[in-house]
C-alpha cells in the first residue's frame, strides 16, 4: 500500500509517498481502505521534532475515515466509519492508504456524511465537545470565550457552543476571518492584534467559560471571565509559558481545568456526525487535497491563513 510518511525530522519536504506493507489486523481490529484524513497542527509538530514520535519512518494522520475491507467486531464490508485515534491502528495514521484499527476506536458515519466531512469533524468536534461539555460543564444560556475561532477545534466549538444556545466570543487576526466566524454564529469577534481581548469581552458581559487553544494567552481568558468561571486550558498554540496576576484569579475564584489530549466519547461523536447529517452543524472544510500534497498542505496549515480544516484524500 502507499502511505506519506516522514523518515527524519525537518520541514514539509520531508514527507515523501512510499509503497509500505499492507497492515495485518488482529483479533480485535477492523481493516479499513483509508478515503480521507485531515492535516492538524500535531502533525506539524511531530513533523518537525518539537513533538518526537520515537519511531521513525512515522505515517501521521490523526484521524481516518473510510470503507471496511473485513467482517469484524460487529463491522461488516463496506461500513463506513471513523476513528480519532488513527495513531492506534496498525499500518501508520490517516496519512496511510488502509489501517487496522481497533473496533473499539470506531465510529459510523451517516450516509448523509462525505468521508471529508467526518474527518472535518473528527478529532477537533471531539475536542471541542470534551472541553466545552466534559470538562467545562456548559450549559444553555451562558457565555463562552471560545480563542483562535478559526482553527479546526474552535469553529466546530462555536457551532456546538451555539446549537447549545449560548452566547459566544472569539477571536481572529483578521476582518476577512472576523465575517467568517460571524457566519459560524459568533456573536461577538476580537481583533487580537488589535485588541484588548480580555477586557472588550469582560466589557461586553463577560463569560462563565473561556475555551483557552492559545495558552500565552492565559491572563486574558481570566479578565473576560466573570466570578467563578472555568478555563479549559485545551492547546498552546502560542507556547507554553504564560504569566498570570494571581490576585485577580485569586479574587474571582476562577477555575483553571488542565484539557491534556481531548478524546469525547464515541456515542458523542456519533452524536456529532449526527449532527452533521442533520445541518445542524458544518465542519468547514478550507480545502480538499490529494494525501500525495501532504507537504504543501503542511506549508499552507503552518501560514496561519485558513479557516477550518485541510482534508486529505486518497484516490
């Protein structure tokens, strides 16, 4: 089978197309014919090293969807299925042509849903949900500081924050980008660059929950929350470190939650693609390219200019 793989760390030339033995599923797991995967920003950092994976050469995709090769586990030949956690399955990640994935790690897509539109959705509605409802407990009616609107986990967050019925805040770059996550249902939209985000969204009402992807950008996320709110610290986009004032996240009593590697469950997954099926939601999709140009999607993912996701597809 073919898959992209990197054999050393570097940049997105290092990614290179090679013929690799077709995996061999055990007793617990489906073989799946990949059709499309997606380009995270993980991807890129264990690409490059920042993030070592251990064994190289080393196939990323973090998620995978696609046709059953096999009868297993309850899954038939021709089910259509998804997984989140495609660095599990035998034969490599998504960026591979067929891997063997455990069923337990599956989900179906509806026949409503294109393989790009799951994997559009997958890992990042599975993120955005396990922080906005597992670990952050939102409820209807309440307000959410949802940072960097524009990437993968924050518009399918804005989406899910708004079928739920709440009042969303979030920032973007630029105006182009600002009219796109108004069209998502963002009611308010910060310029970072240009903006004190902390203090227009405190001004503005303030929020209960602060879905923070950016990290640096810690403090900020604490001003825009009202007493007792929560932060769900889910990604460092920006870096790791950040300087907080602890008087004042001593004074409002805000609850900072540590997200580590967000997984929802596969029945809200289910639910999510579900979803999907219905219109309720729209994963947004920036483009769709052969797994062959993996590298350039690399270079366009690392520009910071799209919105929403890069699909990945294989013929």
């Amino acid at each position: 089978m073919k898959a992209v793989q990197f054999a050393h760390y570097g940049g997105p030339e290092v990614l290179q197309v090679y013929d690799v033995p077709d995996p061999i599923p055990g007793p617990e797991d489906v073989l799946i014919q990949v059709k499309a995967t997606t380009v995270n920003h993980l991807d890129l950092f264990q690409r490059d090293g920042s993030r070592p994976v251990g064994t190289l050469p080393f196939t990323p995709g973090l998620e995978a969807a696609g046709m059953v090769l096999n009868n297993s586990q309850g899954f038939h030949a021709g089910d259509r299925v998804m997984t989140t956690r495609a660095v599990a399955a035998k034969g490599g990640g998504g960026y591979a042509s067929k891997i063997a994935a455990p069923a337990a790690d599956l989900v179906r897509i509806p026949d409503a849903v294109t393989f790009e539109q799951a994997v559009a959705a997958g890992l990042t509605s599975s993120t955005a949900w396990g922080s906005l409802f597992d670990l952050g407990h939102l409820q209807a009616g309440e307000r959410v500081l949802i940072w960097a609107g524009s990437s993968g986990v924050g518009s399918m967050a804005i989406q899910l924050a708004k079928y739920t019925g709440c009042w969303v805040a979030t920032t973007a770059g630029n105006n182009e980008k600002a009219a796109e996550l108004h069209r998502l249902g963002a009611d308010l939209v910060v310029n970072h660059k240009e903006q004190n985000v902390g203090h227009v969204v405190y001004d503005a009402g303030g929020v209960n929950l602060a879905i923070e992807l950016v990290s640096t950008t810690l403090q900020a996320s604490i001003d825009a929350c009202l007493n007792d709110g929560r932060i769900v610290l889910v990604g460092n986009l920006g870096g790791q470190q950040a300087t907080v004032d602890t008087q004042t996240w001593r004074l409002k009593r805000v609850n900072v939650i540590g997200g580590g590697i967000l997984h929802t469950s596969r029945e809200n997954e289910e639910r999510i693609l579900q979803l999907v099926a219905d219109k309720a939601i729209h994963p947004v999709i920036s483009r769709t390219m052969p797994v062959e140009e993996a590298a350039e999607a690399h270079r366009i993912l690392e520009s910071g200019e799209i919105v929403g996701k890069i699909a990945l597809v294989h013929s």
